[in-house]
RNA sequence: GUGGCUGUGAUGUAGCUUGGUAGCAUAGGGGACUGUGGAUCUCCUCGGCCGUGUUCAAAUCACGGCAGCCACC
C-alpha cells in the first residue's frame, strides 16, 4: 500500500479548516485546492499552458469518459494522461460512479446532483423535474454498473476491479474507487442498500489495485445522518489515502452542511478531504470552514459556456446572485470595465464587458474560452486566497467579508 | 393608367375556404444548472394596414381607402 504524503500545515483556531500539502507523483498540491474539471482530458476551452498561467494545480478528468473514447488502452500506448494532454502536473481520475448515477438514476428521476425540485426547498423551485423512465444509460447491480454507451448504445460492464484497472491505465495520480451515488429523491432503503453495496465496491476497487497510485475511498449515505456516519466510519477504516465525500447532500445548502458535520469529526485528520462535485462560491467557503482540502466542479467552465461570469463582491452587484452575473446581460453592451475590475486574470487586463457581450451574443467560440480562463482563475485563487487566510488565520474573517 | 396578387409581433410565417382561444420558429428579456452540458429545461414581453358595414361574435365575410409586388399599356 502506497501512503500519499499529507501535511497539514496550519489548523484554524476558529473552524475546522485547515492548510496543507499533499505530494502527488507529479508534483505537490498545496490544499485547500480547487480541481478543474477536465472530463475529456481537457478542461473544456483551455490549454494546458493556460491552466498553467492561471495557476491551476491538479485536474480531474474521467474514467467513463476517457474509456469510451478514446479508450484507456490507447491513452497508456501513447504514454499515459500526462503525456497524452501534455499536462504536467497531478491529475486524479473519477472513478465512473457518477456517471453510473447521471445515466441512470439521474435520468430516471429527472434529477441531477442538486435537486431540481422540492416543494419544502427554499426558496421553492419552479419545475419539478421530468422523469424519463426507460431511457436509462446505466444500471446497477452487486457485479457493477452496466453502461449503455452514450456514443453507439453499446452494453458496457464497469465492474470496481475494471474501473481501477481502467484507471491504472490512464495512469492518474490519485484514483477513485467506484462508487454509486443516490439521487435526493432516493428514499432511506434504497439509500442503504446502495450505500452498503458502495461499501462493497470500495472494498473491491482497494483490493484490485495494482499500481502504487493513491486511490480515495467515497462516503455515500445520501442526506441520511446515521448512515453518512456509518459511511464516513468504513471509509476511514479503509486503507484508502484519503476520503471522497460524494453523493446527494440534501436539499439544501443547510442539509449539506449538516452532511458535512455528522461526518468530518469521524474522519482522520491525516488524509485530505476531497469534496466531489462542488462548488460554487459559497459551497467552497463552507466547505472549507468544516475541513475540506480539495474539490472539484464544473461550475466554472459550464457556467461561462452559458455566459455567466463570476466576480468579488468587492466589485460590487445585485443582492441576488451576489457572486456571478450574466455577460448576455443588454446592461454590458456598452460598458466598458474588466469583467471583474479587481481580478488580475489576463482577460480582465485586456478585454470589456461590451466586447464578451458582443463575442457571447454572437456565438463567437472566443467568448467561451475567455469566460472559462477568467472563471477558473476566480475559484482557483478564491480558494488560493482561503488557504493564504488559513495560514494567518483569518479564514473565518474572510468569510464574512464575502458573505456577511 | 388598367388588371392581378399580397398586407398578422422586432423577423419569417400558420390560421382565412366553413366567422368563435391569434399558433409556430427565430430574435429580445428573466430564471435554472455543483464528480461536464457549445446541451437542455423554463417563464415572460410584443401582433391581424386603415376605415365602414354585416353579425351575438370579424384576422377570417363585404365595400371603400392606403401600401407593396407582378403583369400589361
């Protein structure tokens, strides 16, 4: 069993939070630390040099993806991820259990990682959510997920021992093991039983690793506090290098926080957090209040392909929707400020609001990449700044600066 | 000048024969999106060339204007 170097640096005398280092193969993190998404072996837009200019660290990209097309086996002949994207840092590899859930169980109930539709939400949503029953991608039994190829409909099994082999072969850093992730609309039983199966496959996935990659075991449990702490106790127990929080965390921001609660006191404090799948501005504050390291998000990227733009509230904005606007937005149209006036990211240096107003409403592909480098420059050096704020002990007063 | 055809939102159109809820697409304006989605979903704004008549009721039928297009002189 490999043992991935952690170190905590400097704890929080007011929260959980907490700054650290964790050495990869191909190079250190220094924690907290947002991942950017980069499902395809790339983060949809940008350069590696780009990521690399930015300041990004680490990548995620994914198992299921990257297995389908263009194949792991290819990706290992031509030298692995690294070589393959030409990115030289860490990158750690989804195990493919999300997609287990967006294909299946996400289409069945119409529900994506946060729930579309709760009437007891608040504020309530709007829709409730389409249920497509029929038109699954992906299934699950004890043996694995089996995946229709959202290419050529093809059957696919991806069993734990065939996610870690896969992901053996693309050759990440740091692993997952396969896990199933339950939609918020999933009840207490099947929560369980699906919790307890991952369990299973967290067991499998450690004992067919092969490679001395560090590899994360997953916390599922959905929004239930017995077993998330169940959860959060056979992970720890685990040999795994560090602990994935994965899965529906709730109905609201408060539900997730609670999730959050219940089980980092049961967590090791010697292996980095991950948090899979969040998250925005708030989400990243929160979560790194009560002890997580690393995360990773598409929000970012996918928000600035539908042309939102994050930015400080230093620079002031509408009370909703305090830390992002639209460029698409008929205000922009002749305004002649940066994006964000005190971000010092390239696109802020050169380009207005007018002019990614214009190049956004003209479909221009430009728009997308400039929106993409100014947003994962904004959460990567948010969450840079928090772990500054860490060290000198001031995270809890940043928080409040950026959500009084 | 004569004859024919056509006038529906910002744009393109459907409905007209057989009168009864003005439909669709695009554009515009909001909203949603958290281990990817240039996707998708959602809400909203704006309309029958003008006038008169017939009728319980007119985008629809009749008549008179006006405008545009086409053909002929």
């Amino acid at each position: 069993m490999s043992v991935l170097p952690f170190h905590i640096t400097k704890k929080s005398e007011t929260c959980r939070a907490r700054a650290g280092v964790v050495h990869f193969v191909h190079g250190k993190v220094e924690t907290p630390c947002f991942v950017p998404v980069a499902t395809k072996a790339t983060v949809k837009t940008l350069t590696c040099e780009d990521l690399l200019e930015i300041g990004v660290e680490m990548l995620m990209c994914n198992t299921y993806h990257l297995m389908l097309k263009p194949g792991s086996q290819r990706i290992a002949a031509l030298g692995g991820l690294n070589t393959f994207m030409g990115w030289p840092g860490p990158v750690m590899t989804d195990s493919g259990g999300f997609q287990a859930f967006s294909l299946g169980l996400g289409i069945e109930h119409g529900s994506k990682k946060k729930c579309l539709y709760f009437p007891d939400a608040s504020p309530p949503l709007q829709h409730p959510p389409k249920r497509r029953s029929g038109q699954m991608f992906a299934t699950m039994d004890e043996e694995g997920v089996h995946f229709r190829s959202v290419y050529d409909m093809k059957k696919h099994l991806l069993t734990p021992e065939k996610s870690i082999q896969t992901q053996e072969e693309l050759g990440a850093d740091l692993v997952f093991v396969l896990d199933e992730c339950t939609s918020p609309f999933s009840s207490y039983e099947y929560t369980k039983e699906s919790m307890e199966r991952t369990h299973r496959w967290a067991q499998r996935s450690v004992a067919a690793r092969k490679s001395n990659q560090a590899i994360f075991g997953i916390i599922q449990g959905g929004e239930f506090e017995d077993l998330r702490k169940e959860s959060a106790r056979f992970i720890a127990s685990l040999p795994v290098d560090g602990i994935g929080i994965g899965g529906s965390l709730g109905k609201s921001k408060k539900d997730m926080h609670a999730v959050l609660d219940w089980i980092m006191p049961l967590l090791p404090e010697n292996k980095p957090r991950h948090l899979l799948g969040i998250g925005v501005v708030e989400d990243l504050f929160e979560s790194v209040e009560r002890g997580v390291d690393l995360f990773d998000c598409v929000s970012a990227t996918r928000n600035a392909r539908s042309g939102y733009v994050y930015y400080s509230s230093k620079a002031g904005g509408t009370q909703k929707n305090k830390y992002r606007f639209k460029i698409a937005h008929a205000s922009f149209a002749l305004d002649t400020q940066p994006l964000d006036p005190h971000c010092p990211c390239k696109v802020c240096q050169k380009y207005t609001r007018a002019y990614l107003h214009h190049l956004f409403k003209a479909e221009e592909l430009t728009a997308l990449r400039l929106l993409s480098y100014h947003n994962v420059y904004f959460m990567v050096h948010l969450v840079k700044d928090m772990r500054k704020a860490i060290l000198d002990d001031k995270f809890m007063e940043m928080k409040k600066k950026w959500m009084p």
